[in-house]
C-alpha cells in the first residue's frame, strides 16, 4: 500500500487483510511492523480495525506487540540455546523503542 509519510500500516481483521504503507515513517522495522498486523489478524477481535501501533500501555497493543515478538523469536531462535541469544540485538535488529526493553528481555528466552 502507498500512503504518505503520517499513514501507518492496517490490519483488517475480518477480511484478514493487511496493507503496510511503505512511505510510512517509522523507525521500528518493516519486519517486525508485519509481524505486528499478522498478530492482529490471528488474534484480535474479527470486527476490528487496527493501525500500527508501537505503545505497550494499551491492553490489546501490548499483548500483540508480545505476539510480534515471541513469532520473530522463534523463527530467529528456533535451535539456538538461551546463553547465545542477546536481547539487545534483538531490539538493535528491529530498531525496537527502549519502552519494549523488558518485553524483549522476557520473551525471547522463552
């Protein structure tokens, strides 16, 4: 989807559609912005639309930010042990903001 720089990206959720604007400013990476909506899609409610949202205060936008990263986690650790896995990187990588610090530091030992 194209949009300009203030649109951020959608999930539709009951026609589980999801349009990442590429003109979307934002530092949080592309990667983890769709792994973001395809949390939506998979488990918010169906009658929804959701816009991007990097915040954690909200109920529903942290408990799916926490989806968006165990997702990642797991296709990025998926045979690597705990004591090789740095959270650190893992906020570097996805350009993650300091507020998803102890989030990061959480899931990815899962």
């Amino acid at each position: 989807m194209k949009g300009n720089s203030a649109d951020p990206d959608v999930a539709f959720c009951k026609s589980r559609i999801i349009n990442l604007n590429n003109n979307f400013e934002c530092n949080i990476s592309v990667a983890f912005r769709l792994a973001h909506e395809i949390s939506h899609i998979q488990f918010s409610q169906p009658t929804f639309l959701y816009t991007f949202s990097p915040f954690i205060k909200n109920k529903e936008e942290r408990e799916t930010n926490e989806r968006a990263i165990r997702m990642i986690a797991k296709l990025i650790y998926n045979e690597v042990p705990n004591e090789r896995r740095n959270w650190a990187n893992f906020m570097s990588e996805f350009n993650l903001p300091n507020w998803f610090e102890p989030l990061v530091k959480e899931l990815i030992y899962d």
